[in-house]
C-alpha cells in the first residue's frame, strides 16, 4: 500500500487497528514510534544495480493505555514527516516486534489495516541459473495421451 491509499483509508476511519497476519490485533494502545523515509541502493546476484525506496513505520507497544493513537493524530505525523523528509508516495513497509523485528507489507480490509508478510526472492533468476518452475500435472489428468498400458509404447 503506498502512503497516498494510507492517508485515504485513515480519513474514514474513527480508530487505527493493525491485524497481524494470523488474525490477532495489534493491542489498541500501540504507537507510531517512526515514519520515515528508506532508500536502499544495491546489487542483485545478477550484476543489476537496483534503487527501492520505501516509507517505514514502526508499531511499538508499551503498557500505557492512556495514549490510543487516532486517525487525525497519525496523519498530522505523516504530513509532518512528508514536509521534514520529502517523503515520496512510496510503498509502506510497517516494523512491529515479534520475536524479532518483522517487516510487513500493508493492505486493509475496510476495517482494519492488515500485515502482510513479507517473503525473500532472486531478482535475477534469469542471470543465476534458478529455472522457471514448471506447472505440476497428475498423469491422470493428461488429455489426448498418445501412450495407454496397453498400446505396448512403454
């Protein structure tokens, strides 16, 4: 989700609630502790110079209940950050702890924002020798097959 769907949602919204992947709340007293900016310049295992830049929040919890973060606060945040750092209409990538530090894409339900995880790919499959993954078949299911058990082919 980019920053521009995200302030979208937020304005129809009354309260902010995060679900996390496995249908759990993120507990309503979190907060935004970051939004910010991440530019990231590197080589892929092709030889490919690539760019990517994001817009990160971290969620944080913490026992203080009095503080429950609302829709207009977290925009007046983003826009902050939007002047302070030049924020881009950038895709989110959202940091909540677990275990360890998560990273989590965005996507919303009309109620809740929901996180998605995140998975790891080759960007240069083409370049590394990794081949295309070929469509699984039940031999049961081919159609018009030349070869029966009892045409004696095989």
């Amino acid at each position: 989700m980019r920053l521009s769907e995200f302030k979208d949602h937020l304005s129809g919204l009354r309260e902010i609630a995060f679900e996390l992947p496995k249908g759990q709340l993120v507990p309503e007293h979190f907060h935004v502790t970051e939004v910010g900016k991440i530019s990231k310049n590197f080589i892929d295992c092709g030889g490919t110079l690539r760019e990517e830049e994001k817009i990160s929040f971290q969620l944080w919890e913490e026992n203080d209940y009095n503080h429950r973060l609302h829709p207009e606060k977290l925009v007046k945040i983003i826009d902050l950050a939007k002047d302070k750092l030049a924020l881009p209409d950038a895709e989110i990538e959202v940091e909540y702890q677990g275990e360890s530090i998560n990273k989590f894409e965005l996507d919303f339900d009309g109620k809740n924002f929901l996180l998605v995880n995140t998975q790891t790919t080759c960007l240069a499959k083409e370049k590394c020798g990794i081949p295309e993954q070929k469509p699984k078949v039940k031999l049961s299911e081919l159609q018009n097959s030349c070869c029966t058990p009892e045409s004696g082919c095989c």
